[in-house]
C-alpha cells in the first residue's frame, strides 16, 4: 500500500526553546570523513566509521579508544550492532561485510561476493542475518552465521540511502533516492507499506523506526522531515527547515529528554531538533562553513554523536 506525503505545510518552525546540550568530547582519530557513528544497545560502546578504512571503538562513559577495528581494504560506509552489543557488522567499498567481536575486538568473518559497493547494513535483532543495500538498488540478506545470502530484493529504482529493521526483526525498512521509503517483510521479501515523499519524488537520504516502531521518521534532500504513522498509513506530522536550516538533511534519529524529539544532521554543519509535540526547533550548530553532518546517534537522556565531514573529520559529543 502506497501513500503520498501531504504537499501543505508551514515553511519553517519557530525556534521556540534551546537545547541543553554542551560540547562535552572531540574524538579526532580519524583521518577521513565520518561516515556513522552508532551507540550499542547496551550504552556502553560508540562504533565510528570512516572513508580511512578502520572503525573506531569507544568508551561511551569516557570516550577513550577501546579498540581500533582494521582489515577493511577500503572506506567503511556503515556499521550495525547486533542486539546483545557484542557483536558490530560493517560494509566498505571493498564490497565486503565484516563481522568485528566489539568485547574482545577481533574480526569474526567476512562477508564477500557483492558486486556493488554497500551503501547501508542493519543488523537483525534476532541475531541470527544482515541486510546490506547496494549501489545497484537491490537489497542483500546474508546469514550471519554461514554467511550464506538468504535474499535478495530489487527494492528501488535509485540508490538505498538507509536501512533499518523493526524491533523484533520482522520488518525491514529502506529508503532511496527514488523519493520512496517502504517496509518490507523480512519472511516473504514482499512489501507491506510504501510512502512517496512528494510528487517530485524527493530524495530521502535518511529513515529510522521510532522506538515503538509506531512511526518511520524521514529526512529528505528538500530541508524537510515526515513523521509517518505507521497504523494510519499517512504522514502525520511534517518537519519544515527553520530559518537556520535549508539544507540537504543528511541523517536523523529520535532523541528523548525532557520530551521526545526527533533531530536531523544538515549539509550545513546543523544539527536540528524538532518538538514532537509541537513541532518547534532547536539548532544546535556544530561545524564551521563548508562542513556537514554526515552521522547521529543519541543515547535516551544523554549524549549525541555528530560525526563531521570537513577540514577536521571529527566526531563531537554533546552531553546534557
């Protein structure tokens, strides 16, 4: 079942309240963009990747390195925890998915045989496969443990720009530069529910599950963000770019203080947060002119991760 976003809406949110979030740590390890950044289950670890072929292991309580994760041939363009917080799946344009042990930090297996660069991976909760889109539009699940691939789905006319699975693994959701985002069904490979982003087809560069998988937030190439209510099958709230953001949002995620708030990462160095309930923004500015926010993650109550593109590729952490 296909819906289209809604064409109406405000051009801007009013900045109605500031975030209490100060530049806590600057980790500047790495020697290449960051490409993702993602906080383990359990709050413990953050895994950071980047375009210099390593992953990053740290510390969530101190941010000092745990680990450096090497064997990647080429940039590393996205990583997965599995949910029990061991284990870290990541893809690279070597075209290979490497499983990494985050508790002893060494390589378990490798993935291989794509033909095309990885663009995005998630890992199932279950434990037991990985999805990886690639570059010719096709989604890849392998076993985790034979390595074996399960399925294969041609899911969109254009580039898969994110992955993400449901909380119990039976659901996949995907987004692309076509202007679709749709969830499918891990079991058949069949698609259960499509949202068209608008009649222009606008690229969406980003998607997330809310936490009770109720929602599917969205972040599209035009400064805008969808809320879409998964059980209504529509768009129930839309995220129009404030007055200090108008550009490509590159990420986005949920973010729950004081109130739940939804936040995207910006082409111009911006990280936005958006009220749910009353859709008011915040901007937190995080880099200097020609920089980009390439990554995000937060821990609930706690921390933000900004993985930066620019003169300086560092990953900033912002604390309560």
């Amino acid at each position: 079942m296909e819906v289209e976003a809604p064409t109406s809406g405000s051009d801007s949110n009013d900045v109605a309240f500031k975030m209490p979030l100060k530049l806590s740590h600057t980790l500047s390890l790495n020697q290449a963009p960051i490409s993702c950044v993602k906080y383990s289950p359990d709050k413990k670890l953050l895994a950071v990747s980047s375009a210099d072929k390593t992953i990053i292991i740290y510390e969530a309580q101190t941010y000092s390195c745990k680990f450096i994760l090497q064997g990647h041939e080429k940039g590393v363009n996205a990583v997965a925890w599995s949910s029990d917080s061991r284990y870290l799946a990541s893809c690279s344009d070597d075209k290979t998915i490497r499983i990494w042990n985050c508790e002893k930090g060494t390589f378990v297996r490798i993935i291989s045989g794509l033909s095309h660069f990885p663009v995005s991976i998630a890992y199932n909760p279950r434990g037991s496969m990985i999805a990886c889109s690639c570059t010719d539009n096709h989604i890849y699940f392998f076993s985790v443990y034979t390595r074996a691939l399960i399925q294969t789905i041609y899911a969109h006319a254009s580039t898969i720009t994110s992955l993400a699975f449901s909380s119990n693994g039976s659901r996949l959701l995907s987004s692309s530069v076509d202007g679709y985002c749709r969830i499918w069904d891990c079991e058949t490979g069949n698609c259960v529910q499509s949202l068209r982003s608008t009649s222009q087809k606008t690229p969406i560069l980003a998607c997330c599950f809310s936490p009770n998988d109720a929602y599917v937030l969205l972040s599209l190439a035009n400064a805008h963000m969808y809320l879409w209510c998964l059980r209504d099958n529509a768009v129930e709230k839309e995220f129009a770019g404030s007055h200090s953001v108008s550009k490509f949002l590159c990420c986005c995620g949920f973010y729950v203080g004081e109130e739940q708030l939804c936040m995207t990462g910006t082409e111009d160095g911006c990280v936005a947060f958006y009220s749910i309930a009353n859709q008011k923004a915040a901007v937190l500015r995080c880099g200097e002119a020609g920089e980009i926010v390439l990554a995000l993650d937060a821990l609930p109550h706690g921390d933000v991760a900004v993985g930066m593109m620019g003169s300086k590729n560092q990953v900033l952490i912002y604390s309560p």
